[in-house]
C-alpha cells in the first residue's frame, strides 16, 4: 500500500476562508470584481503598514506592472537577483528588455551587494546608460542585505522592485519585507505561506502607481459607457472569491509563519549537529518566515551521500523535496544574458536541498521525513 504523500508546501485553509466565500455566493459577486478584492487590499496595505495595494493574478504579473510602472522599454536593462524562480525575471524578457543578473552572497543567499556595485558600473560603461531598475528577491522569506542594496541603489537612483513573493510575514530590522523598494511584490500561489489559490499583489507608498496598476490590470478599460481603450492592458485583477480566500488566510498569517518556524527548529534539532548539514541562519536584525526550510549537504562529511541522494531516498516514500533553484544564469533560456557571478548560487544548487515545510504538517508527518533520511545515513 502506498504511504500517505507529505508534500513541500500544500495549502493549509482554516475556518475563515469559507464563510468570505460563502458570503461573495450568497450576494452573487462571483465576477473578477467586487467588495472583497477592495477590503483584502485594505488589509493587506494595513498589514504591510504601506500606503497602497493592487490585488492581481499573480506576484509575475505584479512583477510585470511594476515594469511597466517603471516605463521600462524593449532594449532597457534591469538587473535581477540570479538565484531565484523564473517569474522574477520572465516579466523583463515580457518587455523586451535584457535581464542582468546578480549571484548571491553566502550569508543570506540574496542578491550580493558588491557585486550589484560592480554590475551596475560595468553596465553603464559598457552600454553608456544605467539599468532602468533592480529587481531585489527575498527567497526562500530570508531578508536580503536590505540597506547595503539599499544603499546601493540610491547612489545610483536605480529604482528597486522588491520580490517578497516569498516572503510575507518576514521582516528587517522591524519593517516588513516588500516596503523598503519603490514597489512591493507578493504571491498567493497554492504553495505559498498563505494562498488565494492563485494571485499576488503589487504595494507601494505611491498612490499613482498603485492606481495605475489597477487600471492596467483590468485590461485598461477607459471611463467611457462602451469599451474605449487607449493604452494596452491585461487580465491580471484577482477574482473577488480569491480575494476572499485571502481576507480568510491574512488572519492567520503569523499563526502560519510561527508553524513554519517551529518546522525549521524541528529539522534543525534533527540534524543541526551533523558536520555535515548547515541551516541558513537568520542575521541579526532579520525575521525570516521560514517559508521553506533549506539546508545544505556536504559529501564528503557526510559518508559520501549528496542532496539528489537525500532526495531520490524521499521521493521513494512519497515524501516530497526539492533542490534549491538554479540560478537563471544557468537557465538555457537566459544563456546570453549578462551576468555577475562568484559561485555562491551554483553550489548553493548543487548541495542544497528544500524540505517539507507546509504549516499544516503533522509531528508524525515530521518524524516520518526524519527517519528516512537517518536511515539514509544522516545521523
């Protein structure tokens, strides 16, 4: 008999989400519109302590109006954390613009912030302009070295879209995550920390832009009776029951990101004394959500066993792990694309390995994970 399967990250619904849906039934709002979508951005805005929020379909398609927000151009460049998923850089090839990437500092596996100096002065002397905004990562919901890239940026006077899909709930020096950029980006993808089954969010202190998002997002329709259009748009709005699986979720969100960090302490405790295995730590100043725990595996401490080892060992009893990303200048796709590197992603995706996390695992579900990789070697 197959053994019941423990997923990465599976979405974890309470007792809320149901009645926001229920109520958007029994008033018939079931189109992309209505008084949820307003009231979860509301909460949401609050819950950042920022200015503004746009619910959208997705943290891409956040990514890709903050782009266009940024009157990003075919040919512009804009550089890009390396170590990261796709939907951080697919929206600049959207554009026609040129991604350039950033590798990552071995501390918090972010964007490193002297290779963003070295990138953004080679760029302007070889192109003869500066890159038309950075797109700054938060992965795995670990602070990135926010006032060294900060910094950077502002020397420079590149704007910064902050990439928290990853990282709500996390913060820096008391501040939440996604309000230290320009703009702001979240997802609320089915994996994710807290979910709307598919959607994100764009927030920012910037009224107009927020504004303006909104308006893109429903396919830029003019105030007109008919359809008038006079700019290209798209559908990225969140749909109003999405949004009220939202309005259920954010109430639970810190319950949710404690029950991601007890995950990390459990693993920890489990395998925190090996020689072998490292946990990324949390720098002072920052709050991690945890939304993954990660750890990185050392061969040769570890009798020869590697972290496709490790995983394949999982994979056969229905327990489900993965590999860190690989970093998008390794990404056929991106071949061609400037890049910055020092090595840290690369071995990042060859030794590391991301656990099940999801809030809603067992302590049976926990012990399971840990039995088969001790009986795997990892004592």
């Amino acid at each position: 008999m197959e053994k019941k399967k423990i997923w990465l990250s599976s979405p974890h619904m309470g007792e809320h989400e149901i009645k926001f849906i229920q109520e958007a039934f029994d008033t018939n709002w079931i189109s992309p519109v209505g008084p949820h979508i307003n009231a979860f951005e509301v909460e949401l805005a609050a819950y950042a302590k920022t200015g503004y929020c746009a619910a959208l379909s997705s943290g891409t398609a956040a990514i890709h109006l903050a782009l266009i927000l940024l009157d990003v151009k075919r040919d512009d460049e804009v550089i890009c954390s390396s170590f990261t998923f796709s939907g951080s850089c697919n929206p600049i090839a959207y554009l026609g613009a040129a991604p350039v990437f950033v590798d990552a500092e071995d501390q918090t596996w972010n964007m490193d912030p002297l290779l963003l100096e070295e990138a953004i002065t080679h760029r302007i002397e070889k192109t003869g302009k500066k890159p038309k905004a950075i797109i700054l990562v938060h992965l795995y919901g670990m602070p990135a070295k926010v006032n060294e890239i900060m910094s950077v940026a502002r020397k420079h006077e590149i704007p910064v879209i902050e990439d928290a899909a990853e990282a709500i709930g996390s913060s820096y020096q008391g501040k939440m995550l996604g309000t230290f950029g320009d703009m702001g980006v979240y997802s609320f993808n089915g994996n994710k920390i807290i979910t709307t089954s598919g959607g994100g969010a764009l927030i920012s202190n910037n009224q107009g832009w927020i504004s303006k998002a909104k308006f893109l997002a429903t396919q830029a329709r003019d105030p007109a009776p008919h359809y008038e259009h006079t700019e290209i748009g798209y559908n990225y709005r969140l749909s109003n029951i999405s949004a009220g699986i939202g309005r259920g979720q954010l109430m639970v969100l810190s319950e949710r990101v404690t029950q991601r960090r007890n995950n990390f302490e459990f693993y920890r405790a489990a395998f925190g004394h090996h020689p072998g295995i490292s946990f990324p730590a949390e720098p002072s100043g920052s709050f991690s959500n945890r939304w993954l725990t990660t750890m990185l595996i050392n061969p040769e401490q570890c009798g020869g066993l590697d972290r496709e080892s490790i995983r394949l060992a999982l994979d056969a009893e229905n327990i489900e792990s993965r590999p860190l990303w690989k970093p998008m200048h390794l990404q056929p796709v991106f071949a061609n694309c400037p890049a910055y590197v020092n090595g840290t992603s690369e071995k990042l995706f060859k030794d590391g390995l991301c656990l099940p996390s999801g809030s809603n695992l067992s302590q049976e579900e926990l012990l399971r994970v840990v039995k088969v990789m001790k009986n795997k070697g990892l004592q």
